[in-house]
C-alpha cells in the first residue's frame, strides 16, 4: 500500500512533524478507515505518547476540551492559516489510554494514559475504526484486520463484540452509522455484532438523549440512511429510540435530520404539538427542531391538492423561504412541485404586508383593542392576499360580507397554510 502520508495537507504534516519532534504521534480514527477505504477525508485526529500538558506547551493556540480524558484541540499558527488558505482546520489531539473497567455503560471509571499503540486501538469499537499511521514511519498498523473487513463491507467489533457494546451502550448506534459507506454503498454487521446489538438494546437506556440525537442525526444525513434505518428498525433499535411513536421506516428521506425524524413519524396518531412535544423531551431537541417538527407533521398529502392562485399566494405569503423549502422536503416530489407551482405565481399587488392595521380598523368598527379586533384583522388581511386586493378600501369592503359585531371571530380563518 501507498504511503498514507502523502495524502496529508502540508498543515496536517506541519502538526505531525512538531508532535513527532518530541515524542511518538500516530494518525487514528476516521481519516485512516475513509482514506484506505479509497475517499478522501480532511478531518486528522491524532493519537500520541505525550501528556496534555506537553502538548499544551508545544502549539501556541490550544483548547482543552477533554484534558482529563487526555483531549487537546490543537489550533494553526497563524503562518500555517496562511500557507492553507483555510480558518478553520483544527486537530484533536489525544494521549495514548488504556480504560479500565466501565461501570455505568457510558463511560470508564478511569482514564490511564499509556505509550502503547496497541493498547490504545484495543480499547476501540470496530476494528475499522481501529487502524493507525504511524507519523514518522508512515506504517500502518491494523491489528484486527480493518483492512479487510473495509474491503468485504463488514462491521465487526474489536475483541468480543458483546463486551465492546457493554462498555458504552452509544457503541449500538456508532454501529449502524458505519453501515453507510457513503458512494461505496452499504456495510453489513457481522453476525456476532448483529446479535450482540439485539441483546444489548436495554443499553442504549444509560445513553444521554442528546448523544443519542447526535448519532440518528448522522445516520439520517448519510447517503444510504433508508437501508441504515430499516437495520435499526430491524434489530429494534427505533423502537427503543422512538419508544412508543408509531414509526413509518418505508420512506424516501431528504437528509436533513429533524425533517427525516418528521417522516419516519409521519404515522403517529398524536397532534403536531404533542408529537414535538414528546420528541423533544426523548431527545432534547432543540426549540427550532421541534418547531420544524409540530409544523411538518399536522400536514397532509391533501393540503397539496388545492393549487389555486389564492391558496398559492398564501402559501407564500404565510410561509417563510426556509418553511417552503421543509414543505418540499418533508413531501418530496409532490412537495417539490407545489413549491415551483407557488414560486410561479406573482407577488400580490398591494405586496403582502396588510393594507388595514389595528388602528385604521378601530377607527372604521369602533371595536376596542381584543381578540374579536385581532381575529377580523387577521382574516383581512388572509382576503387581501387571497383576493389580490390593491387598496385599502377594497379590503374595508369586506366588512359588509359579515357580520363583524356578532360572528364568532373565531369562525373567521387568519393568514396561514394550509
């Protein structure tokens, strides 16, 4: 096999070169499994034999995001930002570990740093991900035959793969993440992986919602997510995930991950709200995640089915670029046809702010400040824009279609779609 280093950027080597300078550095991770398995990954982490503080003391520019679990962010001189023509590269930097026992299935009890390159890739998931390069010789190291199993599409773990999950119960979603090999296509688990995974779900319990949003999150933006899905879906790991949501897996998803979370639950029997509302505790969604999600699913199919102008410029005017562009998403091709329907229409004459606000209309009524006041506002300036009315006495015309004083306002529809 080639030489790997000469794949790396001259920053890449310039970070390699000063750590090798002073102690032992090894390239890990992603960046080995991609780069063997013929991509051409950019992001480099780094394993080495020196301490936290010793690096600290190399680079000028650090942050220690994970010091005691021996994890430094190793930032360019300013010189190198230059030479790279890039301001946002970066290098996690590890020292070497050797974990020992983990007692709540998240995390180890202790964190030993070591010197030994071996010891550091035994404690790793699947034996993809543990190969390394070594940064003065250009060796690589792969113990567990990755090489292999990259080239047969295999996941499988290091060692025994129930005590690799047992260790860390995210390790079951990591798992099926791998799956997906991007343009190569799919990965398959092996069989002692797959049938550790099904007896090991209860371990996804100590995970943290956040972490495991993270990881569904990945699966859904990866390029084969629909075959990934229906694995999980399959070794039950959705319904562990998604405990208690009605989940629709046969679906053509769009890669964006809360909009692909709204489609796998497009069956669910709940409101827009309570769906959310669920979803968000589960998984900590964030406020605009779970907004996304109550909008998209009180929709259905049938609200494309009225492609009228009116409904159209409503549907422009009620709807933000970003909530349209859901719309498409979350509906695929028919969502994407409307979209272009609406886009063809003009923009209405008058624009789409309401030609009759409060004051004007507590002038022409005589209704004090309310929600009966609000409510007739709001269905105006709907007419106004269904309608395409040009001038404010076209509107105030419309007072005479209803009765204002004694209607339930709440009869009367405000700007929305659908």
């Amino acid at each position: 096999m080639d030489d790997l280093r000469e794949r790396l950027s001259s920053a890449d080597q310039w970070v390699l070169l000063r750590l090798c300078q002073a102690g032992k550095a090894w390239i890990v991770g992603g960046w080995v499994r991609d780069t063997v398995a013929g991509l051409n990954p950019h992001e480099v982490d780094i394993a080495t034999d020196l301490r936290p503080s010793q690096i600290t003391e190399l680079f000028s520019r650090t942050i220690p995001v994970g010091e005691a679990f021996g994890t430094i962010i190793v930032l360019p001189d300013d010189q190198i930002v230059s030479d790279s023509n890039n301001n946002n590269i970066s290098w996690e930097v590890t020292t070497l570990r050797s974990e020992g026992h983990y007692g709540d299935g998240r995390r180890p009890d202790e964190v030993c740093f070591g010197e030994d390159i071996l010891e550091d890739l035994a404690r790793r998931d699947f034996t993809i991900n543990a190969m390394a390069v070594d940064a003065s010789t250009g060796e690589l190291i792969d113990p567990y035959g990755g090489q292999d199993d990259l080239a047969t599409g295999i996941v499988r773990a290091v060692g025994d793969a129930k005590e690799r999950l047992t260790e860390d119960g995210l390790r079951i979603m990591r798992a099926f993440r791998f799956l997906d090999a991007g343009s190569m296509g799919e990965r398959h688990l092996n069989n002692s992986l797959s049938e550790a995974i099904k007896e090991n779900r209860g371990m996804l319990a100590k995970i943290s919602a956040e972490r495991k949003w993270n990881e569904l999150s990945r699966v859904f933006m990866g390029e084969n997510s629909a075959s990934v899905l229906n694995m999980m879906a399959e070794h039950g790991i959705l319904e562990v995930i998604l405990n208690g949501v009605e989940l629709s897996t046969d679906s053509i998803y769009s890669n964006q991950p809360s909009i692909d979370l709204a489609i796998i639950c497009s069956s669910d029997k709940r409101s827009g709200v309570e769906l959310s509302s669920f979803l968000k505790e589960s998984l900590r969604l964030s406020n605009d995640e779970a907004h996304t999600i109550e909008f998209l699913h009180n929709l259905k199919i049938e609200d494309l089915e009225d492609d009228s102008y009116s409904t159209l410029r409503r549907f422009n005017t009620a709807l933000s670029e970003s909530m349209q562009k859901d719309v498409a998403s979350y509906f695929g091709d028919a969502g994407e046809k409307y979209v272009s329907k609406a886009g063809a229409v003009s923009t209405p004459s008058a624009g789409t702010e309401p030609l009759i606000d409060g004051k004007r209309l507590i002038i022409e009524t005589g209704l004090e400040p309310n929600r009966r006041l609000g409510r007739l506002k709001g269905w105006l300036h709907r007419r106004q824009i269904e309608d395409n009315l040009a001038t404010a006495d076209e509107v105030l015309n419309l007072l005479e279609t209803i009765d204002w004083e004694n209607e339930d306002p709440e009869k009367w529809p405000s700007l929305s779609w659908p």
